[in-house]
C-alpha cells in the first residue's frame, strides 16, 4: 500500500514563487502529485494507492490514476505527521497487518521501477525512510510494523527519522526517489533529470 499526502495545489510550492518558469506554483504543485501517484500506480507490488488530502476538487483526476481518495479531518489541517499518523490508521483498520510506503507529492522525477526496487528490497526493514537529496529531508518512509508508525516530516526530518530508530534506506534508492522539488533550483535539477509527463508539459 502506497500513501501519498497531497496539500492542496493552490497553497504548495510556495517556495517555487520565484521560478522565472511560466507556469504558476499551483500548476507544479499538482503536475507532481499527479505524477507520483501516477507512477504508484504502475509498481506491481504496490495493491492500492492511496492519496490523503484535504482538496475535494482533486478527487476526479487522483480516481482517474487508479487511487483511492481520504479525505482528512478538518482539525488535522496543517499537521502532515499527524495526517499520516490517522492515514495509516485507517488503511490498517481495513487491511491489518498491511505493509505501507508514505510517499511525498513532489518527486517530480520518480519512476516505477527505482519505487520498485526499494519498496521490493525493504522487506526486511520494519520502519525506514529515505533522505531527500540534500541528506536534511525525508521522501518516503516505510512502515511493515502492522501499526502505525509516528513520522517527524520536516526540515530536518532524515535525521529525527535517523533518532527515533527507523533504518536508513537512503544508499538503496535511486535519485529519482530523493528528488523533492522545492525550490526554483530543484525544479532546474529535474528538469535536467527529466520530468514526469505532467509536470513535463508545463515546460515550454
């Protein structure tokens, strides 16, 4: 099971503003969710993929990709940690004992098979997670307890993942899985990478 916390568009990537790139911060923002839960789609391990957010006008396109919408609760807004905590929660309520994979929305140049390989490859691991490319972040954690597992998403998040005892998995990703888009520079990197097809399309 692949969980994906998507902020609703128009409030993301803010950090983005100043991208000399035509397109608005919204536009990217959502390209990559779509994107990623695109490519979750395709990985043969992965049996379902669910998109948390709080934006009922993405329910059509995520449904399209093959993904089950949750919504969260109103008082969770603004606290990821605590979303994914209460994602995690209900997908175990249904699916007990399944294994889950937290991937952020903005891996703007991931690929099924790289997700394969490490969702594949981290069968042995109870709780991991992967730093973001500049070795301060997390990109996705990976949670085989069978119960759900407190996540530290934020600046500094790779280490306080590192402290609260979840295995290190970055050597066994690929690049395109440590890839998060932020900021006008990052965007570039991808670029350069490649893109997913949708956020593809908005580079002239």
């Amino acid at each position: 099971m692949v969980i994906v916390p998507i902020k609703p568009p128009r409030i993301a990537k803010s950090r983005l503003e100043s991208t000399p790139r035509p397109a608005s911060t919204a536009d990217f923002a959502g390209a990559f969710a779509h994107d990623v839960v695109a490519v979750a789609t395709q990985v043969a391990i992965v049996d379902r993929v669910i998109a948390v957010t709080s934006d009922r006008s993405l329910t059509h396109a995520l449904e399209s990709l093959g993904a089950s919408v949750l919504f969260e609760p109103t008082e969770l807004a603004g606290d990821l940690n605590a979303v994914l905590e209460f994602a995690q929660g209900e997908v175990l309520s249904r699916h007990p004992h399944c294994p889950i994979a937290i991937v952020t929305a903005d891996l703007a140049t991931i690929k099924p098979a790289p997700l394969s390989t490490l969702l594949n490859g981290a069968s042995t691991s109870a709780y991991g997670f992967v730093a973001d490319h500049i070795g301060l972040g997390t990109t996705l954690v990976i949670n085989r307890s069978g119960r759900p597992v407190t996540t530290d998403f934020g600046p500094h998040s790779a280490s306080s993942h590192r402290a609260l005892g979840f295995d290190d998995l970055t050597e066994f990703a690929d690049d395109s899985l440590r890839l998060d888009v932020d900021t006008p520079d990052d965007l570039e990197r991808a670029i350069v990478v490649g893109l997913g097809p949708a956020a593809a399309r908005l580079i002239p």
